[in-house]
C-alpha cells in the first residue's frame, strides 16, 4: 500500500520538481521509501509502506528492457499464479513483489491484463514502445485515483493533495457535484468537488498518448449467470468455504497483519476466519464511545467476540469533543467531504491499531451485495410490487400512499411509479429532496439529477434483465461503495500508514455472491439472509443473532446537543461557507433537530463535512501563469465566488 502519482507533458511544464512536490504530499501514505521513474515527458512518482518483499519491493518496477515502468498502490491477491503464467511465457523477475506482475502482465497481455487482477490498486504505468500512460484503478474501487488533464498534459495520484503540490489549480467548487453530495453524501465518479479534477471510477483504465487526449474506458464485467440448482444450505456452504479462501488470499503480508473489531457479525466473521486460515491468535482493535449508552458503546460486545475467537484484543475510545475536533484533521486527509460520521473515528482507530500492525482486515462491504441495509428491503418490495398484476399493484401504492403514520411507506409508493427504474434505485440513497438543496444552494443544476439517473443505469445496465433488488445490490457494490465508504476508508487509515483489506469485496468471492439471485441472499425484515447463514458455520450464536451493528457513532444525540451548536457556527453570516450555502436555510435544520420535529442527522452531518473542507481548501483566485483546470461553479446568490481550492492546512 502506498502513494502514487503521474505527470505527462510533452511541454514540459511539469518537471522534475513537479514530481518531487508530489513525493512531499504522499509521503504520509508511504513512510518507508520513494522513488522517481524520469522517462523524459513522463514522470512517475511512488512513496511505499513496505508490506510484501520488504527488502527488495522498492518502485518504480520495470520491466527487463527499461521501456515498461509501474507505480502500483495496492496489493495483488492472486500474483503468485500470474507469477508463475508469465514466468513460463518467459519473462524473468527481479523482486518477489506482488505488484511485479503489472509490469510484465502488460508487456504480456496489454491492458486486458487488469481483467485478470484480484486485488486492490491504483496504478500508473508507462509504456515505452507506445510512448503512452496507463492508469487503472481496481475492479471494486478500494483504492483512489485521481486525475486531471488540459487535453494534453495529464497528472494523476492517490490524493488530491499531490496534484495540487504538482501545480494543478482548480476552477472552484463543482455546482453539479455539490448537488450529488447533498443528495446523496458523496460525489460519484468522475466528478469531484474541486473543478476539473476528476476521479477514475471503478474497474475503469485510462490511457494517454503522448500529445493525445486522454480516454477512459471501463472493463468491469457483468455477473455470470444466476445459479438454477443449489439450495439455500449448499449455496451457504460454499460462500462460506469461499470467503474463508478470500480472507486467507488477503492475509499475504510479511508484516503484521490484525482486524478491526466492531459489535457485529461481518467484523466478528473476519476475525473467526483469521484465527481459522492465520496460524495464530488474531490481534483485534475495537473504539468505543463511553458517554454514549451501551447500545452504541461497542467495546463489551468486541471484547466479548474476541474473547470467544481467541483474539488478542485492544480498544480505545471517542468523546464529542474528540469529534468535533477530529472533523478538521478528517476532512483534510478526506479531501472532499463524504458524509460518513465515522470519519474521524476512523482516523482515530487507526492511529490506534498502528501501534501493533501494518494491515488489518474489516468487514466492510457484506452489507452491500448481501443486502444488510433497510434500502434493500425497499428494492425488495419494488421487486414485489413489480411482480403483482396491474390492478392489485395500483390498489397497493394508494393504499402506501395513504400511510400517514409512515412516512417510509409513503416513499415507497412514490418510489413504485418512477420510470425508468434506474431513477428510482437512484433515488433510494438521497437524504435530501430537492426542495431542500434548492433552499441550501440558491442553485439547482438541472442536470444534476439526470446524471445520477444516467449514472446508475449505467451500471445497472450489467443486470438489466434482474429486478429491482438485484440491481439496487450491483448498484450499491460497483457505484455508491466506490467513492462513499472505500475513499473513506482509505484516506483514514492511509494517514496513518495503515494498509486495509477487505475480504467481503474478493474479486473472486464477490464473482460467486453476484450469481446468487438477489431473493435468495435478501428476505422480508431479515437483510442478508444467505450471508448469516454461511458465517453460523463459523461463529458461535450469540454473534450470528446478534442485531445489526456496524461500525456506528453516536452523532445523532451530539447533533441535538454541542454538535448541532457547531454547524450553525460554520454557516454563521460572514462565515466563509456562507459563499456556497444559506446560513438561514442552515439555521431552520439545526433548530428542527435539536427540537425534535425532523430527523435531519445525515444531511447536518454533511454540512458540517462541506464548512470544514471549504474552510481548509478554499483559497483565492488562481495567479496568472497557473494550471487551470475546468469550468468555475455559479455563485449561490450572483456575483463572483472563491473559486481556487488549494491544499490549505496541508
């Protein structure tokens, strides 16, 4: 796991000291070597946190000739058997790095070599004999990329920060992109928050001549076939033979390797899986939240987990006040504000578990294809509706629409009669309606939403012919993962140069789970049915029954309380968010959630998240000389707006 970074410039402009600024900003993410490949218009740049091949892993890696050069961030699962195809086409190796295998993959197989890939990177690769920059980010979207380019020149990274120390100004704030954020807590791909600097989506590649623009393609593949002829004990049997293999692939590391450990039954899986596969006691690190009630204080249902696994366990704790200043010190490794109150949290248990480890493993990404959140029980009344003849669906949607008392209900049966179905998925995720982002922003960019639509039917289209449950599951795994939770969670753990591993998102497991039709995995009020019971084959009852727990935080009540004092404080007038949001729309919110009358806890959050990226990134207009990079956003209420946005408090 590292930092990485691309320049291309057949001008010239970027240089040499572009690239060793780039170095600087990534050096978090990388503490244990760096390295400058200078192939003349092109530049790569790598920072390592050493994890396989300590000794003899450095990057750049070439290949035997010089012409092939890589950066890679990330880990290669399967290296071994690629190791051993290429050894027999006849290609010789220099390290046993897993990540080797992208420079001779490509000189083998060209860029059909990313198919063939099980694991979680961002690279950039120069080919010599094309003369052209490679960049691909993995299938699942683990690992950031970000890029930016004029058309002719390019530079990309893992983290904003490095473009900006490279010399790329942005044009401001991204008026559509802010409107994705406040309808659904984070901006998907390819836009970013910063103007004209875009993210590679998933399972996409990108490729740039020398002197030609840049394409993007993607090479995600669609599901295989439903499976017809096995019964929900048999399927459970073999997911949980398969996830153990996952877990066993992705504990590959000459270093040490531990868990993280919450409340729940995906974390506790991955632990009993450890202590199965690993050869010896798992070390495992929980975060707790002492002030907050036992329900949402996770560290005695941990320690009771780790007890029964044999793990050796640790825990640590958050306060509010830990909170509200952890938000600041978040947003400026996040970069752009993604929503999730367990940011700083996050941020916090790492700087924790680094202490003892290098790696450690979580159980994100089973409630996503496994169906573990209560949107997926609405797609699965979509699904039913969908199926009921036309008189009795229409009897069923007025009769939701008249559940007055349920407002859930009511959502639904609005939800019945959008069309296309993509736009509905869509609309499964927004906590805001646009009423609302109309009142915050001054500004309701038109194509806002039809690009979310067209965002989701993109994807969707992998499983056009499945109903409504299935594709919300594919959504969820290959678009809102992505760039919500991953980006989260690699930005803080990378800030402590903590490498994380997610076995639920295995290509190869996740290839199985995905031809498991979307009713067998999700049934009425019991969210993923099919996972539960492959992982009671591994853990005691007690954590298999137990309600669902992720990793959670108790802002909500922090909200109602100091929390909530705080958002009105960023938004106050004359306070510089109040360039790019309504500090009297803002005001209306915090004062109907502390009262009680709306719950208005994720989209006050995320307010938060934007006050404090605007305030730590935001700076004047870019000088003369500069490298701009798009289109500035339109001001809230008319005239002119802050619209560079550099690394402030970097």
């Amino acid at each position: 796991m590292c930092g990485i970074g691309a320049l291309l410039d057949p001008g010239a402009a970027f240089t040499a000291a572009g690239a060793e600024r780039m170095i600087g900003a990534l050096r978090h993410r990388g503490p244990d070597g760096e390295g400058i490949a200078d192939e003349g218009v092109a530049h790569l740049v790598h920072t390592r946190l050493a994890i396989v091949d300590p000794a003899g892993g450095a990057q750049p890696l070439r290949s035997e000739d010089g012409r092939t050069v890589a950066v890679v961030n990330g880990e290669i699962y399967n290296h071994l058997p690629l190791r051993k195809a290429l050894e027999e086409h006849g290609h010789r190796f220099a390290t046993a790095s897993d990540c080797e295998v992208v420079v001779h993959g490509y000189e083998q197989w060209g860029t059909a070599l990313f198919e063939r890939l099980n694991g979680i990177f961002a690279l950039a690769l120069w080919d010599g004999h094309a003369r052209r920059l490679v960049l691909a980010r993995d299938p699942l979207g683990v690992k950031p990329l970000y890029w930016w380019s004029d058309g002719r020149r390019v530079a990309a990274a893992s983290e904003v920060r490095a473009l900006l120390a490279a010399g790329v100004k942005p044009d401001g704030v991204d008026p559509v992109a802010l409107d994705h954020f406040l309808a659904w807590r984070f901006v998907p791909a390819p836009r970013t928050l910063f103007a004209g600097i875009r993210k590679l989506p998933a399972a996409s590649l990108l490729v740039a001549t020398v002197g030609g623009p840049p394409r993007v393609s993607s090479y995600r593949r669609p599901p295989a076939a439903h499976f017809q002829d096995l019964d929900d004990d048999e399927l459970a049997a073999e997911l949980r033979n398969r996830f153990l293999d996952a877990v066993e692939r992705q504990l590959m590391a000459d270093v040490p390797v531990g868990a993280l450990l919450s409340g729940g039954v995906d974390s506790a899986a991955v632990v009993a899986a450890i202590a199965a596969r690993g050869g010896e006691p798992p070390r495992t690190f929980t975060i707790g939240f002492p002030d907050s009630g036992q329900e949402l204080d996770e560290r005695a249902a941990a320690a009771r987990t780790a007890a029964l696994l044999g793990a050796r366990h640790r825990s640590t704790t958050f306060s509010a006040e830990s909170m509200r200043n952890g938000i600041d010190r978040a947003i400026r490794h996040l970069e752009e504000p993604c929503g999730i109150p367990s940011a700083p949290v996050l941020l916090e248990l790492a700087s924790f578990a680094r202490q003892e480890v290098k790696v450690v493993l979580a159980g994100q990404g089973a409630d996503e294809p496994h169906g573990g959140y209560r949107r997926h029980q609405a797609a699965l009344a979509l699904s039913i509706l969908a199926r009921l003849p036309g008189p009795a669906a229409r009897a069923a949607r007025a009769g939701a629409r008249l559940a007055a008392r349920a407002p859930a209900v009511r959502r639904l049966a609005a939800l019945a009669g959008v069309r296309p179905l993509p736009a509905a998925i869509a609309r499964l995720v927004e906590i805001s309606d646009a009423a609302t982002r109309a009142r915050l922003t001054g500004n309701l960019p038109d194509e806002a939403e039809v690009e979310r639509a067209a965002l989701v039917g993109e994807v969707a289209g992998d499983v056009g012919d499945r109903d409504a449950l299935e594709q919300a599951l594919y959504v969820d795994t290959h678009l809102w993962l992505p760039d919500h939770l991953l980006v989260a969670n690699d930005k803080m753990t990378m800030a402590s140069a903590l490498e994380l591993r997610v076995p639920y998102l295995d290509l190869e497991l996740l290839r199985f789970v995905e031809r498991i039709p979307g009713r067998r995995r999700v049934r009425p009020r019991r969210g993923k049915h099919l996972h539960r019971l492959a992982v009671a084959g591994l853990l005691p009852a007690e954590i298999v029954e137990r309600p669902k727990h992720g990793f959670t935080t108790p802002y909500e009540q922090w909200l109602r309380a100091e929390l909530g004092a705080e958002v009105a404080r960023r938004y106050r007038d004359g306070a510089r968010a109040a360039e790019l949001i309504d500090p009297d729309a803002v005001g209306q919110l915090v004062a109907e959630h502390r009262a009680g009358k709306a719950n208005h806890a994720q989209l006050l959050y995320c307010l938060l998240e934007l006050a404090a990226w605007f305030e730590a990134f935001v700076d004047p207009l870019p000088r003369d000389g500069e490298l701009g990079a798009g289109t500035a956003a339109q001001p809230r209420s008319g005239g002119t707006t802050s619209s560079d946005v550099a690394a402030r408090g970097r």
